[in-house]
C-alpha cells in the first residue's frame, strides 16, 4: 500500500485522513519502542484510524532535517 505525500502532509491509505508526519510522531507514535530507542522509523501511525503503514524515504529525510534544524536553534 502506499500513501500520498503533499506538501508536508500524508494521507493514511485507510481512512484518508490527512496529517503531519510531526502531528503523528507527537500523538501516534508517543509510546512506540522503536521511536523512542532511535528515533527513527520507516513506518508512520495515523492518528486517527491507528491503521500503520510505511513511509518514504524522503519523509525519513523530511524528519532527520527538522531535528537538526530544532538542534541547531535555541528554544
């Protein structure tokens, strides 16, 4: 199954529900194992439906640049 990506956004191939992938990672993927040891996943939870599925690799690319760029500016 794939999903659409647009502009910052991912629709879940389930419901259709339109979100941030950072809206997700905050809400969804809160207590995931994976998330927390590395924080990092190749699969994204949509918040509404629950339904879990995979991610690009541009998305993960997307997520790696927001982190540095949050690290780079203080609060």
């Amino acid at each position: 199954m794939s999903y659409k990506q647009k502009s910052g956004f991912i629709t879940c191939p389930k419901c259709g529900f339109k979100f941030s992938i950072l809206y997700a990672r905050t809400v969804s993927c809160q207590g995931c194992s994976k998330m927390l040891s590395s924080l990092t996943c190749e699969y994204v939870k949509c918040p509404k439906c629950s339904f879990e599925f995979q991610i690009s690799e541009s998305a993960i690319k997307d997520i790696e640049a927001l982190k540095k760029w949050s690290l780079d500016r203080p609060f």
